[in-house]
C-alpha cells in the first residue's frame, strides 16, 4: 500500500529543511569568499596608492630640488633687469616677470614642503620655547604685506614657556598669518594668544572674507582654495601644510569663521 500524503510530509519538511540548511551554508560561504576577495583587493589597492603616492612625492622633491637653481638664476637676472630698466617704459613688463618668477618658486616650495612632511623627512625637536619672541618675530615678518594693504595689524603676546619645535611652529603660524592678510582687504589681522589649564592657543583672527560652514571640513585638503578667483597664483597647499605639520607636532587646530565677517585660526599648543 502506497504511503500517504500525511506519511510523506515529515520526510518531505525535512527533507526541504536540509536543502534550505544547504543553501544558506552555500550563500554564507559565497559571501565570506566575496569578501575576502574584496578585502584582498581594497588591501591591493591602498597597497599600489601607497606605492604611488609615495613616487610621486619623492618625484616631487626630486624635481623641485632641480628646478629651484635655474628659478633662482632666472630671478637674479630679472633683478638685474630691474636695475637696469627701473627708469624705462619696459618696467611694469620686468615687474610682472618677477611676479611670476616668485610666485613659482613659492609653489614650487609648497609642493615640496608637503612632500617632505608625507614623506616623513622632517625632523622634529621638541624643547621648551619662549613664545614671546617668536610671536614678535613673526609678527614683523608679515608687517610689510600687511602694511600693504593698509590693514590693522595688530600683536598680543604671552611670556609663556611652551613644548614645541620652534622651526616647524613659526611655518605653521606663518601660513596662516598669509592666508589671513591674503583674504582680508578691510579691517585688519590680530596675532595673539588663548590660554586654557595646561596649554595656550597661538591665534590669528582676521576680518576677511571667512569660510562657509560647508567648506569647513574640507579646507584643510590638497588644493583647496578658498577664493580661487582672486587667488589666482595660490594653488592651495597653504592649510594642507598648516595641518601636516600640526600633526607632526602634536598640536590641535581650532578655526572658526562667519562668512563676509573674518576668520579664526587657533593653534594648541602644551604650555611647560
């Protein structure tokens, strides 16, 4: 006698239940070989950018060492030239020249710059610091561009003794003492100091044209400008330096800013 539909049905659930046990085994082992694979390729792929990019930066200094000689020889025959024709109709010619001749060579030194911070061929000396003279030195270097520009240019200093390579630090402050005197023109720029339990923030406030809350995260990327059109010989390496170099020296960045209404820039820094 044949067995029945309700005999059958134990055996037939499972033997469904088996095939579906199967089944998901099978999916589970498509899934993990899927991403291993995945895995070995992303770990392949970070694997040829590392090599890439670490070619392109050593290319990079390599070059820039090379081209830094005929861009020096080419901006001492133009201040010859400068000597020369001071009194003549070709001057204003002579002048935009060697506004281009330095305006490469300061690119030319960015490109480097961030190379030899990816690289990791900047040293770092850390020792206790006078912040007062070096914020006074700074401030005097930057006066001129301010002056300039008919800006306030203002210094509020601090007797603090901080941990830092002075070096690396006065770069860092620099840069950013550029960018605000670059992007402000009415009102004016303010080097001081910020002081909290244990450190003391390194300040530069401007009244220029500040930073939209989009663009904030973003600034401190490779070729970031924040005013391309009128910046036309910045190519954006300037903050990219700022935060390369902030991390070498374990010190934080804080920036605040309101658009059409200035920029604050404070650099953290371990007070001994």
């Amino acid at each position: 006698m044949p067995p029945s539909s309700a005999d059958l049905w134990p055996q037939l659930t499972a033997i469904a239940a088996s095939v579906v046990a199967v089944l998901a085994v099978l999916y589970a082992v498509t899934v993990t070989i899927r991403l291993h694979a995945l895995k070995r390729a992303m770990k392949a792929r970070m694997k040829r950018r590392r090599k890439d990019d670490l070619t392109r930066n050593q290319f990079l200094v390599a070059i820039g060492h090379d081209l830094r000689q005929p861009l020096q020889a080419a901006a001492m025959f133009g201040e010859v030239l400068t000597q020369r024709l001071e009194e003549t109709p070709h001057a204003p010619i002579i002048a935009r020249m060697m506004q281009a001749i330095n305006a490469t060579g300061a690119l030319l030194s960015a490109l480097v710059e961030v190379s030899n911070l990816e690289l990791g061929r900047v040293e770092v000396l850390l020792h206790p610091v006078e912040l007062a003279p070096l914020l006074e030195s700074l401030f005097l270097q930057m006066e001129p561009l301010a002056l300039e520009k008919s800006l306030r240019y203002l210094l509020q200093t601090s007797n603090a003794i901080i941990m830092t390579d002075p070096l690396l630090l006065e770069r860092l402050v620099r840069n950013l003492l550029v960018n605000a005197i670059s992007y402000t023109e009415t009102g004016g720029v303010l080097l001081g100091c910020r002081h909290r339990p244990g450190q003391i923030g390194i300040q530069v406030v401007d009244t220029g044209i500040g930073i939209p809350a989009a663009q904030l995260d973003h600034i401190f990327r490779d070729f970031t400008r924040l005013a391309p059109k009128t910046q036309s010989g910045n190519l954006g390496l300037g903050l990219s330096i700022v935060r390369r170099t902030a991390r070498l020296l374990n010190h934080t960045i804080e920036v605040k800013s309101t658009p059409d209404k200035g920029s604050s820039f404070t650099v953290w820094v371990t007070r001994v």
